[in-house]
C-alpha cells in the first residue's frame, strides 16, 4: 500500500459549500452515467471528509495486506494486529513464516467499532 496523492483540506467556506451540495444530492454521476454504488460511495466517502475540511491521502491497496498495511488501516500498532491475529479476532492467511491480511477481513474488523468524531 502506498499514498499516491495528497488532497489537502479544503477553504471552510468551500467545504461548506460542499456539505450543503452533499445533503441535497447523494447521487454521483459522470458524463451522465450514475456510478455503481462501490464507487459512488468512495466518491461520497472522499467529498464527505474534504466537506469536514480533512486533508485525504489516496493510494491503492493490494487485497492480502501485511501486518504493517492491516495496523494503518485500523489505526493500531503492528503488535497489536499480531495479537488479533493471534487470538483469531482477526483471520490470517500464511505466506510462508509470514502473516498476511484479507482487505475485506481488515474492513469488516474496522466496521465493528465506527470512528468517533
């Protein structure tokens, strides 16, 4: 997994602006064509926090992710996804002595405890 783009905050009065359009049309479109809801929720998901006025690092990410990868998406320490992995809380896949992590096992552990704001 790599950053591949920084969007940084926007100007408050911008991401008002942005919030205001968000509320009034969740539907995203290109070129008329209505994303497919994948997408559209990324697309959302990006507009939402640069409405908040957050910067957003964009970068792809491989499907079997190491334990470094799995901590920055949940926002804990290597050693602690080592001990979910350890305890079964958190599925692993072995490649070799090595452990690695379904994206969508990763996902679905991070969607039980929602992000306080």
């Amino acid at each position: 997994m790599s950053i591949d783009h920084i969007v940084s905050a926007l100007d408050p009065t911008v991401a008002a602006e942005l919030r205001t359009a968000l509320d009034a049309s969740p539907i995203v479109t290109l070129d008329g064509l209505v994303l497919p809801d994948p997408a559209r929720d990324a697309v959302l998901e990006l507009l939402t926090l640069l409405g908040d006025g957050q910067s957003v690092a964009l970068g792809a990410v491989a499907d079997l992710l190491t334990t470094s990868q799995a901590a920055e998406i949940l926002g804990v320490s290597d050693t602690y996804v080592r001990r979910l992995a350890d305890s079964g809380a958190l599925p692993i896949e072995m490649r070799g002595t090595h452990r690695r992590f379904r994206l969508s096992d990763v996902m679905a552990y991070r969607e039980k405890f929602p992000r306080r704001g």
